[in-house]
C-alpha cells in the first residue's frame, strides 16, 4: 500500500500536500480502483470445477487389497505405540534426578536447571506426538477398521480413546455423522464455516468505515496478534470446548450440546447405553490418573500425563483443522452435495516431515482416502492414495506447503462464506475469496455438436 501511495504522489505532484498523505481518501480514488489491494489475493487459486464421479468410479479406482483388514497387524501398532510410551516415560523418570539447579547428579547449577527443562519437554513434545497416535489407532477402531470384528473395535477403541480422555461412542457416532455428511454447510458436524450474516459485518454506528464492506474494528480483528491469540485458544481449548459445548459444530443443536449427555441431540435413544459406557470409561481413566497421583503427586501428574494431554489436544485440532479448512476447499449447500464430492472436500498434507507419516500413522498424508472409505486401515491408506493421486488428476487436494503456515493462513483468510449459493469457499476479513466455482462442462448426448 505504501509503494503504491508514493507512486501515486510521484505521478501527481500538484495534489495538495494533505492528499497525499489521506490514506484513506486515496485509497477509493479511482486510480486505485483500477490496482485495488484489497483485491490483489482475490482467485488465487485455479477455478473450480465441481467433480462428477461416482461412487463406484471412485471406490473402483483403489487397489482392492487396501479394504483388507487384519486385527493382528493393527494390533502390533497398539503395542508399539505403548511400548514407545513408557520407553519415554522411564526416561523422564531419571530426568530430575540427574539434572536440577540443586544436587543434580549429572548437572547442576543453572546447567542443571537448563537441561532438566529442555529434557522434560522434548518429553512433552515426544509423548504428545506418540499420544496423537494412539488416538487415531482408537480413530480406526471407530471407523471398524482396525479389525473386521466389530467386538474387538469398540473394545480397543474404547480403551484406546479412554487414555486419552475421549468418550469413544459418543465421539464415534457424531464423527460418523461428520463422514456422512463432509463438506455440506448444514449437516456436517465439525468445522462447519460461519456465514456472512451469521458474521453480520453490517454497519453499526460505532465503527469506522475506511473502505467498502470495511470497518475499522474488522480490520483490528485481523490484526495478527489478535488472531495469534485466539489461534492458540482454539489450538489448546478447542478439542474439549467441542466435547462439551459442541464448538465449531451445527448452529441449529441447542447450546451445550455436549458428548456426554445421553440425551443430547447428538445421539438417537438407540445409542444413549453406549454413550453411558464411555463416560465410565472415562471415569475409570480419571480413577486411574488419580491413583497415579498418590504416587507421583500433582506434579507428577501434570508433567507426565496433563502437558502431553495438552500437546495431543493441539495436533488433533490442527490436523482435523487443516483436513477441512483451506481458501481452496469448497462448501457445498444441499442443492449441489453429495457423498463422493463432500468427501474429495478435504487436504492432504504432510505433518512435520517423518512425524506424520509414522507416529501419527499418515492421518495427515491419507485423508483423501480415508473419506472415501473409512474403513481402509491406515497401513494401506498409502496405497489408496497413490492410486486416487493418478485417478483424480486436478480434483485430488494436496498440498507441501507446511503445517504452521497453513494454520496462520487459513486460520487468518478463512472467515466465513456467502450466505447465498450451491458451491461456496472462505472469505478473509475484507470479503476477498481466493477461488470461484465454474460450470463443469456436461457432455452433450443429443448426438448433434451444440446441443
């Protein structure tokens, strides 16, 4: 904006010295309309033709072998991912004994002091990656596969979410729910983008107006260390605020619709048993970190369990964050959805180099695939993917750009969508999309060139 001004100044040099300097007057002259800034980022993206598939083309397009499913071998990543756990957690064991400012028996001093921080939280960081991984192994008992017996999924996935301090069935039928209905703006069930109206950027009196459609507290709201702040809100809060007040989920369920309650919306009367099952389980849990705690005290809990807890919160809602937001995904309204196109809606992105694809078991990497058959185990889910990768061609959603950045950008571009239309994508503070929906070209079969 400030080139711009100074060109504007060099190429005008009889404008009165208090023009030059308005931003705000020069900003809507007409000059300016022509380069508008607040433009410059607007279609970004390629257009965007909306997929005609079918669910056969797609599913048939993936090696059949990869709907396999085998209980011993997920079985084996159960184990590893515990042996893992307490491999890390042995070694956190010896960390304060070693190393404090007072009598640490390898370091001391403020070397002590120094290490023993550094070591406790690449233990945290450690653990929280492992810890994800154990979370999506219980994901895939919910999607049935991790087994093709139904018994051994509930009963490991309610284990394996319990440690985590998630109410499997409860989460299972809504994320269910979630997979029937991706991408559609009023049936999905996480993520689900806010709407112009709902956002209401209508004028109020108490705002001041710099440009079109643009007030001056918008532009405060975009301001980065305003965004960075909520951005971490909803990094470490996100997950239980959507467990128990059903954040960032349908607008039309009561307030404090929660996983807990039998009798939330959420759930029909023919699951409320099972909703009960998970919050024992729960209760077990929080019995067992209880127990824990008489052994290693508060301290002990919140350093070995409570901080990795925190970091798994953090890449659960990154990753199902980044699957479903991005400037170039689209939203479809009821008229235009349907299961194969809600579920091609998604990324697939690499996590952190090698961390991803082996500790968080390519939830990131695979997503695509996963959408279109959840139950495809993730060691198989590579496979799927290369083949969907050269099936789909331009419809297939991928992007190396890194994890980071793209939660700064889409947690910044992303804001809300139109009110009005069949295909939408996100909108940032200024109302700039970066991609628009063009019409597929249907081929004619009239059997005459035209018609």
């Amino acid at each position: 904006m400030a080139a711009t001004l100074r060109q504007r100044a060099a190429a005008q040099p009889t404008a009165s010295k208090e023009k030059e300097h308005d931003v705000l007057a020069s900003s809507d002259s007409e000059d300016e309309h022509n380069q508008d800034p607040l433009k410059a980022l607007e279609n970004e993206y390629p257009p965007f033709v909306v997929p005609n598939y079918s669910i056969k083309e797609l599913l048939g397009a993936i090696p059949a072998h990869c709907f396999e499913r085998s209980a011993l071998r997920s079985s084996l990543y159960v184990l590893g991912d515990f042996a893992m756990l307490a491999g890390l957690g042995y070694a956190a064991s010896h960390i304060d004994p070693a190393f404090s400012f007072d009598g640490g028996k390898v370091l001391s001093g403020w070397a002590g002091f120094a290490a023993k921080w550094a070591l406790w939280s690449a233990y945290w960081v450690l653990a929280g990656w492992v810890g994800t991984g154990v979370w999506i192994l219980g994901h895939e008992c919910g999607h049935q596969a991790f087994s093709t017996s139904k018994t051994i999924n509930n009963t490991m996935g309610l284990f394996l979410h319990s440690f985590v301090l998630v109410p499997y069935h409860s989460w299972r039928i809504s994320h269910a729910k979630h997979h029937a209905a991706t991408g559609h703006m009023t049936r999905d069930e996480v993520f689900v983008p806010r709407t112009a109206s709902f956002r209401n950027p209508k004028p109020t009196g108490k705002k001041l107006r710099v440009s079109h459609n643009i007030e001056l507290d918008e532009l405060l709201e975009d301001a980065p260390l305003y965004r960075l702040g909520w951005l971490l809100v909803q990094q470490l809060f996100g997950w239980p605020a959507y467990l128990f007040s059903n954040a960032s989920g349908q607008l039309w369920y009561p307030k404090w619709t929660n996983h807990f309650d039998p009798s939330s919306l959420v759930f029909d009367a023919r699951h409320r048993g099972q909703v009960l099952v998970s919050d024992a389980f729960l209760a077990g849990m929080v019995g067992l970190l209880v127990a824990f705690g008489q052994v290693v005290g508060l301290a002990g809990v919140v350093k070995y369990y409570f901080i990795p807890y925190l970091f798994v919160n953090h890449w659960l809602v990154m990753i199902t964050y980044l699957q479903h937001t991005d400037p170039s995904l689209p939203h479809y309204n009821a008229g235009m959805w349907n299961f194969q196109r809600g579920a091609l809606c998604t990324m697939d992105r690499n996590m952190l180099g090698p961390v991803g694809p082996y500790l968080m078991h390519g939830i990131c990497e695979t997503h695509v695939a996963h959408h279109l058959s959840s139950k495809i185990p993730h060691y198989h889910a590579w496979e799927a993917t290369e083949a969907l990768k050269n099936f789909l061609g331009e419809h297939y959603n991928y992007t190396d750009e890194g994890m980071f950045r793209s939660l700064w950008k889409a947690y910044r571009q992303c804001r809300y969508v139109d009110d009005e239309g069949d295909v939408l994508f996100y909108r940032d503070a200024y109302g700039r999309a970066r991609r628009v929906a063009v019409p597929a070209e249907v081929p004619s079969d009239s059997g005459v060139e035209g018609l």
